[in-house]
DNA sequence: GATGATCTATAGCGACCGCTAAGAAATAGG
DNA sequence: CCTATTTCTTAGCGGTCGCTATAGATCATC
C-alpha cells in the first residue's frame, strides 16, 4: 500500500561502492553517488541514510563479496600452500588489472585512521585474512608441504603486509616485474631451506 | 625596495607539510594551511602558487627530508645488512609513533591515482628505495653477511613492498606485534639457508 | 618625505558540499 | 472511487571550497 521503489538496491549499491572505490570517500560527493545510482538525494537518504552509512554499508558488501568470497573459495578447494600461492597470485593480477586498486586498503589509509568505527572494521577484516593465512600455515607445515622451521604467526603476518605493499605500489606504479618479485620472495618463505630440501 | 615577507617560508612550509601529511591533500583546505603556516589566502598564493603547488613541495621536502636523508645516514654509516634491518627498525618504530604514517605512502594511494605528475615523483622515490636496498644486497652478498643465493634484485622489492605494507597496517590498526613479526620474517630472507649456514 | 615596489588584510566571487522541507506521483487497501 | 502510505521531484538551506580583486600597510631608494 505505497509507492514501489523506482530502482533496485543491489545495483544501486554496486555502483555507490565504485564510486568509493574509485574516488574514495571524501571525494566522492553525494551528488556522485547519486547520478551513478540513478536516484536523486532525497531517495538515497531515504533509503539508505547519510553518506558515512552508505559507505559503511558499501565496504562490508565489497569485502564480504571479495575478500571473504575468496578466503572461502581458495581455502574450499586447493591445498593450504597453494591456497596461499594463489592468493598471492590473484591480488598481483587484481593490482595490474584495476586500477581502482583495493577498497580495504584505500579506506584504511584514507578513513580509518579519522573514524574509529571504520578503523574497527578494517582492523577485523586484516585480522581474518592473517587468519586465512595462519590456517594454511599450519596445515602446510602439519603436511609438509611448507616448511616447519618457519613461525607460522609472523609469515601469516608477513603475508598480509605483502599485499598491502603489492596494492600500494601498485596503485602509484603499477609495474608487473616489480609485484610479481616480490610476491615471489614472499612466497619463498614457505620453502624448505636446503638443509630439508636436501637432506 | 620592497615590504618584507613577515613570515619564515621553511617554518610555513613546515606547518603546510603537517596539515597535508595529518589529513591528506583533499581534507586539507586552504583556510586550514593559511591558519597553521600564519598566513592569509592572498599571501600564500602569492608566495606559493595554488594548493597543488604547495603540495609538491611539501612532498619533495618532506622525501628530502625524510627518506632520502635516512638512506644517506644508514648507508655512509652502517654495514650493508644493518642498514637494511636498521631502515627495517626505523620504519616498524615510526609507523607505532607516528598516527600520520608516511606522507608519501598516503600520497601513493590518495593523489597518484589521480594526477600523473604527483604519480611520477611517487614512482621515481619508490625506486630510489629499491636502489637502496638493492644496492645494500649486492654489497652485503659480496662481503658475504647476505645470503648470495637470493636473487638481489626481488628481495629489494620485497623490502620496499614490506614497508608499503607496513605502513597501511599501523595506520589502521597500530599493533606492534604484528609489524614486528612481519618485519622479521622479511628480515629472514637476508639469512643464509641452513646449508651455507653450517657448513 | 615622496615614490615605487612588494607584501598583507578585508571581503567576497561563483561553485560545490551534505543534507532536507514541501509537495507531486504512484501504489495497495477500502 | 477514495484514502493512506511510501517514493520521487523540485528547490534550496547554511556552510565551505579554491581562489582573487581591491585597498591599505611597510619597506628601499631617491
């Protein structure tokens, strides 16, 4: 018994979230989003509240559609070292490929560090992904297919920061020798040293 | 033949480098420059041009200043292994002290993507930082304190790639053990293998 | 002290910002 | 049909943005 809504909230929030992701936050004015979304203001707010809240909503869509989407299907289907070699692999071709770079790392350096509530999310968000990496650590070393000798904790960790640079660099220089060797040195940490290897 | 300029342009500069490097290029107004440089509007163009103008030259104050002052200190004063561990140590250390972060990291990600010039300053100190650590493997090969069977060129990839990345975590999420962990563990790729180690 | 050059101060330009009041248009139930 | 409810449209609020025209203040030189 009222008025149907003239636009679909799915689509509407994609095209919010490439604005962000684009432009960023601050950059992005409401009157962006909403040309992008194809309502004017007074709907947007109507629907979806202030611009802080669209964006909120926005990131937790882009991470759970990307990061977590892939956390879950990498770890799903491929072996915990190849797992991790993949996620490596992905996030170098993702740099190369769109040049918006990564949502989460834009919004920590841009949001996060004026907005507790937003830095909360990207803290959590960091800490399921050293998660995702710390899981294959373990199973790896536990099936010998990474090396033992390595402190599972700080590689994860390791592993994380890696692509934080990789999107960084990426973002101002996106040049594929420079990711992919470094991606390679920090996949080397899960080999054996000779003495294993060797042995 | 002229009235003097009543304020100190490197302590103007200073402050102008302060309010770019907290709040980024676009969340800092002119108002907000003039009020901690002491200057009004019409004075500030004059003596430095447009917001963007005054915003390169802040930047390459601040890598003059900054990064490259570090790579000349470490590089004429240690060892080529400790000046990478120590570069690795000042940057873990800052990135806990400082809430601003790197101002060429914010500036990698905020304003390179969206203007070529400020990108190419981006991308020509990012391989200055390369070179650095490059040139620390080399030297630190021959001598033989590096491990000479990691290929030079990537590890100083990774280096830079470690320190891109650390610098997006502790601003988002300033936990000391994870950047030290990480730092460690890309520390590691500087040790020889077991091998070369006990033979 | 007058002159000419440079700097500073006041004020405000047009444009955009996030956001919203008021009313017209479109639906479901009666 | 009419009414109630929600959405959409128009218009605009006060505020800030980057930037500048104009005029007054302050100096070296003559």
């Amino acid at each position: 018994m009222a008025r149907p809504r003239a636009f679909d909230d799915e689509t509407a929030l994609d095209a919010a979230t490439d604005c962000f992701w684009r432009a960023g936050y601050g950059a992005t004015s409401v009157r962006d989003l909403g040309a992008a979304m194809g309502l004017n203001a007074p709907s947007l707010y109507n629907a979806f509240g202030d611009k802080h809240a669209l964006f909120t909503r926005c990131l937790d869509r882009y991470l759970d559609g990307n990061m977590r989407a892939r956390i879950r299907r990498l770890e799903s289907t491929l072996p915990p070292r190849a797992a991790i070699e993949r996620f490596m692999e992905e996030i170098v071709a993702r740099s190369l490929a769109d040049p918006r770079g990564c949502l989460l790392v834009n919004t920590a350096l841009e949001v996060a560090p004026h907005d507790a509530a937003v830095a909360e999310v990207v803290a959590a968000r960091l800490g399921e992904l050293e998660g995702f990496f710390h899981r294959c650590m373990v199973a790896g070393q536990r099936e010998g297919s990474i090396a033992p000798s390595r402190p599972a904790r700080d590689v994860a960790r390791l592993m994380v920061t890696t692509i934080m640079g990789l999107r960084v660099l990426a973002r101002a220089h996106p040049e594929p020798a420079l990711l992919r060797g470094a991606a390679r040195q920090a996949l080397s940490l899960l080999d054996p040293p000779a003495t294993e290897r060797t042995a």
